[in-house]
C-alpha cells in the first residue's frame, strides 16, 4: 500500500515525498482512514511503529477538508505528556504542513508566560499541549475549548504514570463539544488504560500494531549477551562502543547512581558519554539531546524517565546495560532505534539474575531474541532455565478438562465386586450341596 491509496490530500502527499516517505505503517494503515471517518479510536502502538504521522495525518486531513472561515482557537487537540514530545510532534506536525497553510503550535512548561501571550492571539488550527500547562491557560479562560473538535491523547500509558490522569480527564470534560477522540498506548497491559479510555472514548474502535511486516520487522535487529558479572557487562559494552558500527548509541541504567558510575568508568576508558538525568535543569537536559542528536558519532547515557519523550531518528543502537523491571519497558527503548525507514540494533547485556526479566520480554513480544558471544569475552555462567508461567486462563482449562474427566460414567460395579468378596454365602452353600465348590457361576 502506497499513501496515496489513502486519499490524502495532495498537499499532504507532497509533503510525504519531501519527507520521502511512500508507504504507510501497519498502524498508520489501520489508524488513517477510520479517524478519517470520525470514528473513536483506540490504538495499541509502541514508540517507532509510526503512530505521530497516524493520527497527525488524518486531524490534518480534517482541517483541509474543513476549513474555516476566519482565525480562532485550536480545532485539533494534542495530549502528550512531555515537553520534549511535544516538540517533536510539533515539528512533525509543521513538516506535514510546509505546503499548506495550516498554523500549529506547542503549549508546554519551562516557557514564560509572555512568550505565549502574542502565540495564542494568533490563529490556531492544531495545538499540542502537556497536561498541567494546558489546565492552567483553561482555568485562565485564555483558551476557548468549545472550538476543539479533535482531541488526541498520546502515550496514555505514560500520561497515567506520570500521574496526569485526572488532569487529561478535566481538559476532556472542557471539550466535551469535539466530534471525537483518539488515545495511543505502547501497551493495553493491566486494566489501567482500558478503564481510563472507557471514560474519554465512545464507541471505540481498538487497533493494534502487533502485526509488524517482513520488511518493518527485518529494520531491528535484536540479540542478548550474557555476562557473568559486571566487569564482563563493562568489557561487554566497551566492545560495541568502540565498534566502528555504532554510530549513535542509547546505553540504558536502571538508576541514577548506575548511570553516573557508568560515565565516570567510560570516561576513564577514553569514551566521551553525554549524561541525560531525570534530576537535570530543563536547560542542560535540551543541550544534552541537541548535543547529542548533532554529533556524527556520540553516546548517551540515560535512565527511563530521562529518556521520556527523546525522538532522534538517527539512533544505530540501542544497549540495554541494565534490563528493563517491566516488559513494556523493554518495547519503549528499541522503540528508538530502527525508525523513518532505518536500521538499528537492540543489545541486552544478561547478568545470571536477568533471566526472569528476559523470559518475559520474549513471551510479551513473542519472540526469541537471539544469544550472541564475542569470541574473546565469552560468559562462563549458561543461560539459566526458566520454567514457563502457567497463565490463570490455561490453569482454568486444565482444571475444566480435568473435572470433564471425572464426570464420565464408567460402568456399574456391584458392591460385592468393588469390596473383591466373591460370590455370597446362599450360592456357595448350594453350590456345596450339588458338589461345585467353584465361587464362579457355572454357564447353563
């Protein structure tokens, strides 16, 4: 399938070129044309599966198709819950629109008051916004909600997370006059989103990306080594950095404290990592990213909550120095790598206590990722086995079939025959007196 299959505006498509962009993803093929239709949407879409352009592309169809007759308000809505994503969905969303003349804007924090006041006497057509900032202008009455007539939530999962739930939950019921809705998610694990988009969705249609094609599939390349220890993990990880392959390099720590202890030890090794912290000014933390995103080759070292919202498509490599406590953790790093059309690896450095964490990557993926040596760094610790979790689904059908099994009727059994007596006293006493002593019944 091609985008122009999707009746896209021609102004679209041509921006789609530029951006070199010919075929749609799987979700952008399943999302597109049913918010082109109006309908509620609920879409399952991991962090480089192309979901910005899926519900970018469509709102932006709607403003073309409708346009208005004079400036005002935002008519397109944009939840995220980061500043950074913010920009970065606004930057696609401008790139989208560079042959039309559709106006769109970011309402984040970390910027003055004054630096919004001219932005918002301007028109509006598609507004992307964090949650906290957004409730503020709201409550100020500086920003009319009646004029929204699409609203998206994007990255829900770490909307509700970041505890911005019941703010999402305000900014819906203040649009409540939009024709509808849409809400992304890396994951619908657990009732958590479910039950949140039970209360913002109408009649929703869900969607999911899970099916990913040949050609999408074979751009990410994913392989464990496992290490025994952690000098092996460093020496492991000094391997592929200074690898000539690796040009951008995410490397993953479980906590601050391991992340700052990594970069003091690279540093020592003659490695030059840039440091993304979850406690950094928003200044430094914007340095580091444009630090990091303009230089041919670099490394960046970042926690979970540090890395929120990064979005550079260049990224060759993603490390996994410290595994993930969640699988869905796992799918929002290599999300990173292998996007807009690229190449990239995932690699996951193993300790022996890992492998419960692995074991549930592969059967929340459904995959098998594939176990690697570096001939001179060979573990000596082997892969520990894991024995599979039964799911409280197949313990309820075993435990349906096995009661299936007891309630068939075998045949009748005397009690006599159960209790193995024989024949009774009567029949063996006549038996006795015709001179048959057999306790068998003789056949007449």
């Amino acid at each position: 399938m091609h985008f122009a299959e999707l009746e896209l505006d021609k102004r679209l498509l041509s921006s789609l070129d530029e951006m070199e962009y010919t075929r749609p993803t799987t979700i952008q093929q399943q999302v597109v044309p049913a918010m082109m239709e109006g309908l509620d949407v609920l879409a399952c879409a991991p962090t480089g599966t192309g979901k910005t352009a899926a519900y970018l592309l469509p709102a932006l169809q709607h403003l073309l198709d409708f346009p208005r007759a004079k400036s005002g308000p935002p008519r397109v809505l944009i939840i995220v819950p980061t500043r950074e994503l913010a920009t970065q969905v606004l930057e696609s969303a401008r790139t989208l629109c560079k042959n039309n003349h559709l106006d769109c804007h970011a309402l984040t924090g970390g910027v003055a008051h004054t630096e919004y006041s001219q932005m918002l006497r301007q028109n509006i057509d598609l507004l992307v916004a964090t949650p906290g900032r957004l409730i503020e202008y709201l409550n100020q009455e500086l920003i009319n909600p009646r004029e929204v007539e699409l609203l998206v939530i994007d990255e829900a999962d770490r909307t509700l997370e970041m505890g911005f739930g019941q703010d999402v939950e305000i900014i819906a019921a203040e649009t409540r006059w939009r024709k509808h809705t849409a809400l992304f998610s890396a994951t619908l694990e657990g009732n958590l989103v479910e039950d949140f988009s039970t209360r913002l969705l109408n009649d929703p249609v869900s969607l999911r990306a899970d099916y990913v094609p040949r050609r999408e599939k074979n751009r990410l390349h994913q392989w464990v080594h496992l290490a025994d220890d952690l000098n092996h993990k460093r020496q492991l990880l000094l391997h592929y950095l200074k690898d000539e392959s690796v040009t951008k390099a995410i490397v993953f720590a479980k906590t601050r404290e391991r992340l700052v202890e990594l970069g003091d030890w690279l540093r020592s090794q003659g490695l030059l990592p840039i440091e993304l912290r979850g406690s950094m000014d928003q200044d430094k933390r914007d340095n580091a990213l444009q630090k990091f995103a303009t230089q041919e080759k670099a490394i960046l070292l970042a926690s979970d909550v540090a890395a929120r919202g990064i979005d550079i498509s260049d990224i060759s490599h993603v490390i996994n120095y410290d595994m993930p406590r969640t699988a869905d953790v796992y799918v929002h790093r290599i999300g990173r790598t292998a996007r807009a059309g690229r190449k990239g690896t995932a690699i996951s450095l193993v300790e022996a206590h890992d492998m419960p964490q692995l074991d549930r990557v592969e059967r929340y993926t459904d995959e098998t990722i594939d176990r690697r040596f570096v001939k001179t760094l060979r573990p000596k610790h082997k892969a520990a086995r894991i024995t599979p979790k039964v799911s409280k689904k197949d313990k309820l059908k075993k435990k349906k079939a096995a009661e299936k099994d007891e309630d068939v009727k075998l045949p009748k059994q005397r009690l006599r025959d159960k209790k193995n007596k024989g024949a009774p006293r009567w029949l063996k006493a006549k038996r006795a007196e015709s001179g048959n002593n057999n306790d068998t019944p003789t056949e007449k």
